[in-house]
C-alpha cells in the first residue's frame, strides 16, 4: 500500500526542499508561527479518524494517545509562541566605534536555519515524535523545511498527520517542499535522505543502533551535516539508604508505576535501581512487587518491538548472578511485554558491562550493593544517560557530595525524588545527555531550546539599517529581547 | 629539546586532567574569572622574551605580535567578565505547579562544562589562537580543564606560554592537571589525544585537511566528542557595477591591504574577488596592482608554510584559462611569499573546482564574470565560508536580491563595503560558517559565545533550593540574567 520512494523520485521532492528554503527564511516569525498553529488545528480537525489508525497501528490505548495528541498540539503551538518571542534568536548586536583604533565595526548576530531537515520519529510516540512531533516543530520554528521518513511501524497515522501539515501548508501560502513525506520501509531510504546533499541537518529518536548508524553516514559525508539522535538509556535510580528507610512504600509505589506506564516503552523508563543492601531495600523490593502484581499488563508497541524485549530482558536476566525478582504471566501472546524485574550484586554489575545495555520495555534491574562505595563506583562507571535519579533525603545528600557530583557528569536531567518518566514540554527541559544518550549533549529534543539544533549565528558586519534583518534594525520592530553591548535588553538602539 | 610525549606519559596526565575536571568544575564563575586574569598578567609579565622567542619562530613583525599580545590578554580578560555576568549559562528556570493535572515539575536549567578539553592551536596565530588562545580560554571559562598539543611552529612560545598559565594556576590554588602542555610533532602524538577517553572535546585552528582529519577520528570514537575546528576558507568578495564604478580608488586600497596584511596568512583573507566585466572594473584592478606594487614583502611564517603557499599558488595560476596579473618578485629566499594576483572567466571558474581551493597566502583569484547572473551562478555553487562580502551601493543591493539571499547562506559573517580582514571580538562575532569553513556551523571560535563549544546544559528537577547551583537558586544570589516562566530577568524568583 505504501511503497517506499525510489532515489529518482526523492531526488526531485528533495530539489524542491531546497528552492522551499530560500523562501520559508525569509519568511517573517509570525508567519512561521501562523503556519506551525495551523498545523495544529489541522492535526485537531483530523479527530477520531487518527485516534482509531494510530491505536491499530500502535496497541498505545486511546486514553495515552488522546493525551499524546494534546502534547503534540501544545508543542506546535508552543514553539510557535517560542520562535515569535524571538529568544531563541540569540539576537546580538555590538555597535561600531570609528574613534577606536583600529575602528570597531558595527556587528549584528542572531540564528537563521540551517536548510533542509529530515525527520526520523519514534515507534513509541507516533504523534508526539513522529511526523508533526518535536523534531518537526523546531525545524519549521527555526526556519527549515522538513522532510520526514515515515515511521514503517505506523505509516498510516503518519499519513493522516502528513496530509494535515500538507494542508496547512496550504492555506497559508506556504512553499512547495516545505514539507515532503518519504516513505521508506528499507533502510537504504533513510541512507540516501541522510547522504543527501539538499540535506542539512537530521533529527532522530529511536535505538542506539539506528541513530549512530545515521551519526556515521552524515559525519562521513563529504560536508558532514549535524545529526541530533536521541538514543534513549537506562536512566538509574539511585535509592539512598536514608530515603529508603523513611519512605519505602512511596517509592515503590513511584517506582512500580514509572517502569510498567505504558509497558515501560518510554526512553527514560527507569531500567536500573541502584541500592545498599539492607532491611530498608528488602522492604521497598517487597513493597515494589505486590504494586507490580496489581498492575494489568498490555500489548507492547508491536511485534518487532515485543520480541526485542523478550530477546534483550532475556539476555539480561540469564547473565550469572542475576535472579529475577518478579516476571508477570504472559497473557497476550506474542505482543505480550511480560513485567520482569531483577536484581544482581554491585560487583557483578561492575564488571559485566551487557547489564548496562538498555532492555526497552518494562523491566528494570536492581543492583544491590555492598555500600555506598560500591554505589559510587557504580555512578563512576556509568555511560550518558537522559536522566539520573536521586531518591533521597537531606542527610543522603549531605553524606553522598561524592554521588552527587558524578551524577550530574552522567546525565541531561538530574532529578530529586521524583521518576524519570514524563517529559515536561518546557524551556528548562533538557531532553539529551552524554553519549550513548544522544548524540550531542549540547543540544536538547524536548522544549523550545531544541529549535537551536537547527540554526547557526550569522553575523552581518557594517550593514546598513534598512537591508538588516528585522531582527536586527535598530529600532527593534519586533519588539524582542536582543543582548546590546553585552546588555540584554528590548529597547531600541540609541535607546539603551 | 622538545621531546614529544609518550603515550604513557599522556594517560598519567589525562588521568590528573579528569580529576582536575571534578574540582575546577565546581569552582564559582568568580574563581575561573580569577584565574584567567590571572593568566593575561603572566602573559603580560613575559615581556620581551615572549615577543622576542615568536618573533624567531613565526617571522612575524614585532607590532604584530605585540598586537596580538594584547588581543591575547583582551580575549582572556573578555570572555572572564563574560564568564561572570553568566548570560552564556542559559540559566532558565521553569517553576513546578502541583496544582496541574499531571502536576508540573519544577525545572531548571543551566550550561555545565563538557570536560577536558583539547586544543590545537594555529601556526599563524601564535598567541591569540594558540596556547593561551581563543579556545583555551573558552573551555577555562566553561569550566573545563585544557590540554595544549603545542604547535610545533612555535615550540618555544608555547612552552613560555604554557608556563604562565602553570604560574597562573598555581598562584589561583587551581587542582593539578587544570592545564596540560604537550609536546607532539608527530600526528601520532595529536590522534591519541583526540581518541583518549577522558578528553570529551577538541578545538582547533589549521587546515583543512587537519581539521577534517580530528573531525573524522572524534566521529569514529566509540562515544563521539565534538570536534569544533576552523579550517579557513576563501572569502569571496562581490564587487558590484555601482560600488566598483563609484568607489574603484577607496576599493582598491582595501582590498590591497586586505590581501597583503601579514602575507594573507590569515583565514579571513580575501581570495576570491567576484566582479562583472567592464571599464569600471579594468580601473579598479588597474588601481590595485599600483597598490600591491607598494607593498614590501615579507617572510612567511616558515618554510612549511611558503612551500604550500608556492605549490597550491602554482597550481592555481597554472591551470587553464588564468592569467596572472601581477606577481612580486622573490627577493626573500625560500620563505618569500610573492604577492600574487590572477584572473579567470567566470564560466572557466564554475566548471574548475580546484579553484575553489584556499591558497594560503597573499593570493587573490579575480573571477570575471560576463552578467550578474553568472555572478549569481558563482555564489551558488561556492562551499562554506568563514565569510562573504559584498561591496555595494543601495543601488547595487536593490538589484540583486537574488545574490544577497544566497550568500547569506554560504558563510558565518555577513560584510557590507569592508574587508574580511580583521577579526573583533565580540558577542556579535561569528567566526566559523558552514562546512568546510569549519566543522559545526552552529558554533563560534571567536567572541565569548565561543565558550558554549564546550559546555552542555543539564536539567535539576525537584530540586530543593539549598541544593541547586547558586546559578539557579530562587535568590539569584549572582545577580545574573535567567529566563524565569519564559521570560528575561535579573529577578530572584518569586519576586518576577
């Protein structure tokens, strides 16, 4: 029903990508974010018909998808308030001095984009990073066309989404080839879109192996291009021994409900529990398994995705010196996710690096050490990851300084006493991390920030008022916060 | 005398380089800033022997470096006071609100430091863009700890250098292993740095096959680390019919000076000039020889690089279809740089791809064009820049809209009737562009936005207040500038 593009034809939408660019930059930031609601509306207006393909498509029930929907919409309308509020512009300007010598010339910098983008979503976030998803919604906020590779897994709730923002497109005038959708079954469509020379930048979420595959490609081409790949990871949960003690049945009742939402098929899913030994844990691990008993599981994403799972959480669990703790009943058959959690001594988890592997799903491993040494050689020895978590009290985190600095070195998001799970859509939100976590921590896939994967300063020296960017003019028509003689202000020059 | 290192020697100061990381990482924006003034006063305190050991070994002026010196110092005591006014933290706090379904977190974010960082310096740049240069003292504003390979064209400069940021270090308490000074002539020495685990990103400043070569190992890593390396480019300048008719005098005594300066060996020097044929452009090339006449000639930086410059020189005026205009005579020896101006049809120049090729040195390509389309047609196919410029009237701008929106896109700084020549640093500097300019067109060598390269931001969520950064704190106990609710302020939070 949907056969993949052939290189002559993505040759020809990918000309038109290119020509769209050199007209949707100069497009103004209100038009940008007119267009970006428009999306919105449009993703709105498709109603049931994208509820029903995505919940075939995905096995994700209605109630997440509906929410997943609301966040999509809130993303689109939110980076578009973003791009028209101008802060991501960066906007600096140090004016001249011809009474120095040698004279100082008048410098005005802020981002413009990078060119044409492509988009590779997510299996388990088919609206919110998929083809209208984050990735999308900076690129067109930033200035860039978007060219998205339908997901195989859910190609036809990619379509509808596709046929919205075509249609948004639409009515408000926007380029042809400000939005092309691919569809590309084989991995050697994305290869060629990532090879692509139209191609500036590429934005990915998704497994370790597909997203540094594509790091590769784009770092070997003859112009490398950035490629912002968000790979997911284990996201430990250090349970401190005080915490533990004084509120073990709220942390396994936390705890229980992070690792099986939505059968754990989120990147920061917590997948590794780290913990003395002791009375204290005993009583969480006991508390943990009667709220997980409680839980009614469901069918994983799809088939690949489940018998990923079953693969990788039982390579996990058959390594020596693991026991499992707890595994659910399998009820659903080959879709099945089949709740799994266990446990392994520090020493042996340091020294077999197969149990830092992510297991995408709902399983989790404890690691109980011998004391908070051990837990600290276990930080030491961590990989990037999205986020790490600190379950503890005043005492833990005056008495683990140690811990604590080597946590924030291993993580994009640090958290105290709370999940990892849940993304809030916000400008402090930082989505990425270390690597294997991503592939530049520098950047971020969730909040407005994520708009600046997509866009480079430009400096324009000795122009003249009435050729600069609007963004730029003296008097500041867009009425945007701009850093003036290193003073951030919104005042007109001459008016600082 | 110098002898390179081994790579035992390297793991035992990389080892002291990652520890120091854990402390200087930590240390107040006030204690970087200390210590890299401290750094400009020991520079400063070298005196005459630091201008005396460059001048042996670059063969570069005695005003020059003393200049440069000052630039040095400048870029020291510059990106410090940027290090404490803190705006390139991003600091941005997003406050939590349970009263939301689901509650919404509080989340705050601020740029932490990459880790330690490598540095390539260049041979051109013996100061400012070399041991104590642009990137050393960005990644010491980030709070990175910095490895020097030092630049084995100036050996001994970087040792006196090296031993003022030791002297620096040492008086500000900074931990063992904050700076690194190592010796490598061979590229052996520089390929184990880039690929050691404890380094988490270079920064470069050289060619282009240097630049691609540590891009390429960096991207090979088992966990990548960003590379960000300024690798020159050609720096076309546009000369159009109303400017060239009007200002030919005042244009040919800029780009004269612009072209000699230092012997070109500047990565901003002008080696293309793009102009449509005619009377005012013969009047303007006729001008610019009479100046390039009355330039004396000097030594190049060394032998190395005057036999590349001869070589790609020769290259280039030998291929078919350019003529030389001018040349000086070699009056020098081996290290003579000969002042070489040569002319091609544009039609000969677009179907030529090694003239597209930097040719480092004091060499200008004039490419004459038939009609402004083929100008047009020139600036679509050039590659990455550091920087365009256009020499143009109101006039000339009008007509060609076409040209300023593609040029726009080919470089990192953008110049109106100036020349390329002269690089300020400024917030507003952009110095880098789209590849292969350098590596990452969305990051800056020069201006203190440059100390983003090497820093990553990281998410606190549900922190308590006590236990965040003072960055961060409701307070705003460092009176910095943080975007709180989305919105700039100096504000402590809840007094917004």
């Amino acid at each position: 029903m949907y056969t993949d593009h052939s290189t002559t034809e993505i040759d020809t939408l990918l000309a038109k990508s290119e020509a769209a660019f050199y007209q949707y930059k100069n497009l103004s930031l209100k038009e940008r974010a007119h267009f970006m609601r428009s999306i919105a509306a449009e993703i709105e207006a498709l109603g049931e018909e994208l509820i029903t393909a995505a919940q075939k498509e995905t096995h994700l029930s209605e109630k997440r998808l509906i929410a997943e929907r609301k966040r999509t919409i809130f993303q689109l309308n939110s980076y578009a308030d973003a791009a028209e509020q101008g802060n991501w512009l960066e906007a600096r300007i140090d004016l001249g001095d011809a009474d120095k010598t040698p004279s100082k010339p008048d410098l005005r910098k802020m981002l413009v984009p990078l060119g044409p983008v492509v988009v590779f979503g997510a299996s388990n976030f088919p609206f919110a990073y998929s083809t209208a998803g984050g990735d999308t919604a900076c690129a067109f906020a930033a200035g860039c066309p978007v060219i998205v590779k339908a997901h195989p897994a859910h190609v036809e709730t990619s379509t509808l989404v596709a046929r919205a923002i075509s249609k948004a497109a639409e009515q408000c005038n926007m380029p042809e080839g400000i939005f092309t959708h691919i569809y590309g079954a084989d991995f050697k469509v994305g290869e060629y879109l990532v090879k692509h020379e139209a191609v500036k930048a590429v934005g990915f979420t998704g497994s370790y192996s597909g997203g540094r595959a594509l790091f590769d490609l784009a770092a070997q081409r003859k112009a490398p291009i950035p490629v912002f790949a968000e790979m997911g990871s284990v996201n430990p949960v250090f349970l401190l021994p005080d915490k533990l003690q004084q509120d073990h049945q709220w942390l396994a009742d936390k705890m229980a409900a992070s690792i099986t939402q939505d059968m754990g098929q989120f990147c920061t899913n917590p997948g590794l529990m780290i913990a003395v030994k002791g009375g204290a844990l005993d009583q969480y691990v006991k508390q943990l398994l009667v709220k997980l008993h409680e839980v009614t599981p469901s069918k994983m994403l799809h088939k690949g995705i489940a018998r990923n799972y079953i693969n990788n959480m039982q390579t996990a669990i058959t390594q020596r010196h693991v026991d499992v703790l707890y595994q659910s009943d399998n009820k659903l058959g080959e879709e099945d996710g089949m709740v799994t959690i266990a446990k392994v001594p520090g020493k042996y988890f340091l020294t077999n690096v197969q149990l830092r592997q992510e297991v995408f799903g709902p399983y989790s491993l404890l690691v109980e050490c011998s004391d908070e040494a051990e837990m600290l050689k276990i930080a030491q020895h961590l990989e990037g990851q999205l986020t790490t978590t600190l379950m503890a009290t005043v005492n833990d985190i005056n008495n683990n300084s140690g811990l604590v600095n080597v946590l924030q070195e291993k993580c994009g998001r640090f958290i105290m006493n709370s999940v990892p799970t849940g993304v809030e859509v916000a400008l402090a939100m930082q989505h990425g991390g270390p690597f294997p976590a991503c592939t530049d921590s520098r950047f971020t896939a969730v909040g407005a920030d994520g708009i600046k994967r997509f866009a480079r300063p430009v400096s324009f020296q000795n122009w003249d008022n009435e050729f600069l960017p609007d963004e730029l003019k003296n008097e500041n028509p867009l009425n945007i916060w701009r850093t003036v003689n290193n003073q951030p202000t919104q005042a007109a020059v001459g008016k600082v």
